[in-house]
C-alpha cells in the first residue's frame, strides 16, 4: 500500500517533469533570440563603423582596393565586396555553420551575418559582418543539464517536505485512526477526539462522533431487548411448564398423549435453556459479573469435574485430569465455573461413547481435549448458534459464553484440532 | 398445611395450589404486595412462596418484614430474574431457598416438603413409610431397621418421590433435578435409568415394597 502523500507526490513529480521538459525548447528559443538579435545589433554597429571609419580615411581607389584584398583575406569578422550594378536592397540577416579550420579536432561553428550594402567613395560595396554564436546543441545541452539538475533538486525537496508535512499534518488523522482501532463497542467507555485545528479532520471527527454514538446506543438497546425479552419469557415458560406439569397428573392419560408431553417438555428444557443462556450473554456485557478477586481456578475444575463425573460414566468416557494444585488467578468465581462447566458439558456432549476426555491445568491455561474425527471450523464455532446442522441438543450458546467470559477477563481462548483430538484452550 | 403464594401471575399461582392441594397443602393467594404484607402480618404459614418481582414493590422487602416480626415461615423465592445477587441477598435476609423460573411443580414440592420438615422437625426429621426409614439430616436410610447405602444422586430421587407422592413424574423433569442447569446440554436422558434401576433394586434388594412404579415407559411414580 502506497502512503497518500506519495502518491501526490508521484503525480507532482511526473507534472513538475513535464513542465520543466518543456521549458527546455522554450528557454532555448528564448536564448537564442536575445543572443540572435544582439549578435544582429553587434554586427549592425560593425557594419556602421566600417563604413564610417573607410569613409573617413578617405584612400585612394589604388589604397582602397588594397586594403580591400588585405581585409578580405584576413576577413576578422567582416567582409567587403565591391559591386558592379547598383542595387539598393535590405539588410539581411543570416546564419551559418562553417568548419573551423583551425580547430584540431573537426568542428563547426555557427555564425550570425549580417549582409549590408555600403558606400564607399560613392562606391556600392556589399559587406558581411559575421559573429561567432553558440551552436544549438551545446545551448540545449546546457539548459537541459540545468533544467534536470533544478528537477532533482524540486523532487528531493518535495520528499522532503513530504516526510516532514506527513508526521505534522496527518497526526490528528492517526490519533483518530490509533483511538478507532482500540475502540470496543462493548466497553462502555466513549471515544473522546482530540481537537484538530484541520477542517477535514475535525468534520471526520464529527462524523466518527455521531456514527459512534448511534451505534452504542443501538448496541445498548439490542442488549437491553435481549435481557428484557429474555425475562419477559421466564413467566409464560414457568406457566407452559407447570401446566403440563399438570397435565401428566391426568388419571385419563393415554401413553401417547404422554409421550407428547414429553416431547413438548424436551423442547421446553432446550428454550429455558436458550433463554437462560440469552440471559447470562446480556449480564455478562451488561457488566454485572465485574467484581474480581482471587479464585482457585484448581478447585473449581476438580468440583466440575466430579460433578460432570456422572454423565460421562453414563458414555464410558475415560476422563483424565492433571490439575496443578492452587491455581489462583483474579477473576470472577461465578464465570470461571460456568467456563469450566460449559467447557467440560461441550467435550461431553461431542464425544462419542467409549471415548475419552482429560483436563489440563497449569498457572498459565487451561486445556480441555476430547476425542473426535473431525476439525471443526475453528472460525465460527465461537459464534452464537453456529452449530452445525442435525444437532438437535443444546442452545448453540455454549461456546458463545466461553467466548465471551474469556473476552471479559482479557484472556485468549483457541481451538486446535490434533491427533483425532479437539483441545480448546484458555490462556490466562 | 398452610402455603401463602405470594405472586402476581394468577397463571403460575393457580397452577402451584392445584397441584400442591393434592398433597393436603392448603393454598392461599397474595398477588400484591400491600395484599402479602397484610396476609402475612395477620395469619400463620408453614411455608411462603415469594415472587420478588411484583408490580408494587419488591418481594425482598416483605422479607425484610418478616423477619422483623421473627416470624418463623419458610419462604422459597420463585423468581424469574435468576441474578446471583438477588439469590444471595434473598437467603442473607433470611428465604430458605430460591428457585429461578421456569421450574417443574414437581421440583417445588419437593423443596417445600424439605423445609416444611425442617422447621417443624429439626434435627429428629425422620421420614417414615411402613418399612422405610429416612432420616434427612444425617441422609441415611434404613428398611426393616437395616441400614441401606445409596449414592447421593440415589437419596436425592428417593427423597424427590417422596415428596412427590402419587405423581406422575417423567423422565426429563427427573433429568433436569439431577443435572440442574446443564440439562438442556444433554443429548440424552439415558443416564436417569441407571440411577432409577440401582435404586429400585437397592430397595427391593432390603425388602421394601415396590412402592416405585413404572409409567408409560419413562414415566415414574412413588405410589403409597
């Protein structure tokens, strides 16, 4: 993932590479004109004073002619050719590459000229000035030199103030990011911003306010319905309950008619206890299982487990402990022994007959393994009624409560599948 | 023998007179709190059973109130909250016992027998039925004067039927006395069988009578 302020700072750097290519040709042409027009101008002064000057020496044809060869053949920048036919025109202006022939190595040069017809003794004569200029390529070469060097410069200048502006300018935005990240929906603490002096962040901030707000207060409803409803029910289940109760002290009964108020009895066992459940989910979030003190985790597990003895005599489940004596940790006596119960009645309850079960304890978890065949989905078994079709037993909470009396006590629990054996485990 | 219900669910109410007037108890109603404190203020019970959630005010107060008269009555607290705080703070104040809803009648009864024995017979709270001797206190049985060994799950049903007498009781309700809360995560109730069968056999084995019958299948009833 690229950070936002480097991808800007991709997109200024390509922008800022444009710009400054095409300010390449642009200063070229720029350099070129100012430097044609005063090699123009400096050859037009030339021209003027060569005229001027001939003309104030006032040579003879025999003086002027020689002179003529003798400047022609040094030619220092200026060149004289008399003309036969008298013909009034512009001035010219031209350039032109000429070899250097005094150069070693093989070179051209470039010339500015200017042509220009002159009078001298009254004669027509039409002069060259010519003026050495800066080749095109080597102008360019410059200015592109120069213009990538001020690129570089512009780049590292902007990830430099990249890096600076990234720590000032986005701390609100992490604050925010690190308080949204440790925020719990189930602690009953509020999340307070820090007051950012960015518009952006402050109207994020607002936004997060308010989204935060609505959802703690729909969560607190949901959990208030859950225990409401749950209590609601309590009363019609005891009457259902107690009338069929009732109903079996018929003398008229049939066996059938038995039957089915058994059956109604069984599922009524399953909703109480589903409805029980509910219930305990809520006051665990509700925080009415908060006080904490030192319980001995060994004897809660060894009086669950001769408790649990019973049942699963009644399977031949071989069970085996191996508890650590006086393990005391700061918790909640009430939820450790639903932890320890619930945990033990799930390994009971999926474990096929002649199977076996054994319970670890030490200081830092607590292990409970029963044989199986097969991994369960370690993803959703902690979901509240996930539990897999054609279970016609237990309220799909079990695990649920585990879950959520680890998460109240800060501890992890987790689910291996080895060796043909399910282990969950809690870490204290 | 003289039971108070004080709760104000006419339902629940009707339900556990009719099924405790079987069994010679006589029932009366309080379904409001002003109605309980001036039933109890007035007249004598054996055992009183307190909703403590009742529409105008809490049942721990007449609690209170009994035991500021140092009246003598059993109370079992029926309530539907089952918080552990309730629980505790009910039997602090002075409720012999406390049974979340929803429960069976049967388990009632056999809670109110319990305390109804215990206040009236103290620590020489000796059932008798002909040949059957329990004494609740120190949870031996004996039969034709010799001692029998039960396990504790094997005393608890013996003493469940007997407070239950002449009931029809099924299997699960059995099931959910034996493993309390943790019935509804039983894939079976195979397990009462076995109890059932040692106990009966335990009984027959000392010479009692078969007092403990068999009804439609799984359904069990201790006829006297």
């Amino acid at each position: 993932m690229n950070r936002l302020l480097h991808k800007t700072l991709k997109t200024y750097s390509i922008f800022a590479l444009f710009v400054l290519a095409a300010s390449v040709p642009a200063y070229y042409f720029l350099t070129d004109h100012i430097w044609l027009r005063e090699l123009d101008e400096h050859n037009e002064i030339i021209a003027q004073r060569t005229e001027k000057e001939l003309n104030k020496l006032q040579l003879s044809e025999l003086q002027l002619s020689q002179s003529l060869a003798l400047w022609n053949s040094l030619k220092p920048g200026t060149y004289l050719k008399p003309l036969t036919v008298i013909k009034e025109r512009p001035d010219s202006f031209y350039t032109v590459l000429r070899p250097n022939p005094y150069s070693e190595k093989p070179s051209i040069d470039r010339f500015r000229g200017l042509s220009k017809i002159i009078h001298i003794n009254g004669k027509p004569f039409e002069l060259f000035a010519e003026t050495n200029v800066e080749e095109t390529e080597e102008t360019v070469a410059a200015i592109a030199v120069l213009t990538f060097l001020f690129f570089l410069i512009l780049v590292a200048g902007l990830l430099f103030l990249t890096r600076r502006l990234s720590a000032q300018l986005w701390k609100p935005f992490r604050n925010t990011l690190a308080k949204l990240k440790n925020f719990r929906l189930n602690s009953a603490t509020p999340l307070v911003f820090e007051q950012s002096d960015t518009a952006e962040f402050e109207e994020l901030n607002n936004a997060l306010r308010k989204l935060i707000a609505q959802n703690i207060s729909a969560y607190k409803a949901q959990k208030e319905f859950t225990e409401n409803a749950s209590h609601e029910l309590q009363t019609p289940l005891a009457i259902i309950k107690n009338k069929l109760d009732l109903l079996l002290q018929k003398e008229s009964l049939t066996e059938r008619q038995y039957q089915l108020i058994e059956e109604i009895n069984k599922s009524l066992t399953r909703i109480t206890g589903i409805n029980r459940n509910l219930l305990l989910l809520a006051k665990i979030e509700n925080h009415q299982f908060d006080d904490m003190s030192d319980v001995n985790v060994s004897t809660i597990v060894e009086q669950c487990s001769e408790l649990s003895g019973d049942f699963f005599e009644q399977k031949n489940l071989h069970l085996q402990t191996t508890v650590e004596t006086n393990v005391i940790i700061s918790s909640n006596a009430t939820l450790v022994e639903i932890l320890v119960n619930n945990l033990l009645m799930n390994a009971y309850r999926h474990t096929v007959h002649n199977g076996h079960i054994s319970i670890q304890l030490n200081k830092a978890k607590l292990s409970v393994y029963n044989s199986g065949k097969q991994a369960l989905d370690s993803r959703i078994i902690f979901e509240r009624f996930s539990k897999k079709t054609g279970e016609h037993t237990g309220t799909g909470l079990g695990l649920a409560i585990i879950k959520e009396i680890c998460v109240r006590h800060k501890w992890d629990i987790n689910y291996q599948f080895k060796n043909e054996q399910h282990c969950f485990s809690v870490i204290f | 023998m003289k039971v108070l219900i004080i709760e104000d669910e006419p339902e629940l109410a009707q339900s556990i007179a009719e099924y405790l007037s079987e069994e010679s108890y006589r029932c009366e109603f309080a379904s409001s709190f002003t109605d309980a404190l001036e039933k109890i203020s007035i007249y004598e019970y054996d055992c009183i059973l307190l909703d403590i959630m009742l529409p105008d005010g809490n049942g721990l107060t007449i609690l209170e109130e009994l035991a500021r008269q140092r009246k003598q009555e059993g109370v079992i607290i029926l309530s539907a909250k089952g918080s552990i705080d309730d629980k505790i703070r009910g039997l602090q104040i002075g409720a012999d016992d406390y049974l979340t809803k929803p429960f069976h009648l049967a388990e009632l009864a056999a809670r109110i027998y319990s305390i109804i024995r215990r206040k009236q017979f103290g620590n020489v709270n000796i059932v008798e039925q002909n040949e059957l001797q329990i004494n609740l206190p120190a949870k031996t049985v004996t039969v034709n004067g010799t001692s029998l060994t039960l396990t504790k799950k094997e005393f608890d049903l013996l003493l469940y039927f007997l407070s239950n007498k002449n009931r029809v009781i099924s299997k699960s309700t059995l099931a959910e006395y034996l493993s309390g809360d943790y019935a509804d995560m039983l894939d079976n109730h195979d397990f009462i069988y076995a109890h059932i069968k040692n106990l009966k056999k335990k009984l027959t084995q000392a010479g009692c009578d078969h007092y403990l019958k068999t009804i439609y299948g799984t359904g069990y009833k201790w006829e006297v």
